[in-house]
C-alpha cells in the first residue's frame, strides 16, 4: 500500500514540477497575420479572449503587471507577451497584447488543457475594467 501512495505522490509531484518549469518558448504565442474578430473564440489547442481597444500601451503594462503571479514573457517591436500562473498548480496562461493600426488588441490562451473555465476571459474583463474601458 505505501508504494502505492509513493507512487502516486511521485506522479503528481512529476507533473507539478512538469507544469511550473516546462520551458516556456515565447515565440510560439508570437501573434501573425491580420487582426482577429472581437469576443471569445474556442480553438483548436485553447482559448481566445480578444479585446481590441484604443489606449495607452504603457498603462496597459501596468494593469496587467500588477495582476498577481503576472509577468512579462517577452516582447517583440509590436507586441508583448505576458504569462500569469495560477495559484495552486501554476499553470500557464499566456496574454499577448498587440499594437496594430492604432489598436491595442489583448489575446488570452491556455497552454495545458482544453478548457480554462473563463479564467482568461474574466482575466481579460477585469484588467479592461481596470483601464476603465
């Protein structure tokens, strides 16, 4: 029985270290192509939260850095790419925010699962509430 229980607690302990330190390649959330429709969208891998709104690219930043457990990712000439884990398990969710013609767009995706339950979604509500949008 208690090799048992080990090897279950191994299994999961496994799988946290797994998710808290799985390399994290920004260039894969790296948005291309046109600006995508308003809403939320389910897609193949993920999640969609899109938001496009005029406003100040350095108060966006400071929004989305005062989120708990948020932190930038990396960036490119016209966007960033934040991540914020959550508390228990720390899974990933990565937030893109893009500059384009004069928009700021915000993209919220999971990295592990199919679902996130409307965490990014709510994520993405709670910070345009914070710009006062």
């Amino acid at each position: 029985m208690s090799w048992l229980f080990m090897g279950a607690l191994l299994l999961v302990l496994g799988f946290a270290a797994y998710v808290r330190f799985a390399p994290q390649d920004a260039e894969r959330w790296r948005l291309t192509g046109p600006m995508a429709r308003l809403g939320d969208h389910a897609e193949a891998g993920g999640f969609r939260a899109v938001r496009v709104f005029e406003g100040n690219w350095g108060a966006v930043e400071a929004v989305l850095l005062a989120t708990p457990r948020t932190r930038a990712l990396g960036g490119w000439y016209d966007q960033r790419l934040y991540v914020t884990r959550s508390a228990l398990w720390g899974f990933p969710d990565y937030s893109t925010v893009r500059l384009a013609d004069g928009q700021i767009e915000i993209y919220g995706r999971l990295r592990f699962g199919k679902s996130d339950l409307g965490v990014n979604q709510a994520r993405i509500r709670n910070w345009l509430t914070d710009l006062k949008l």
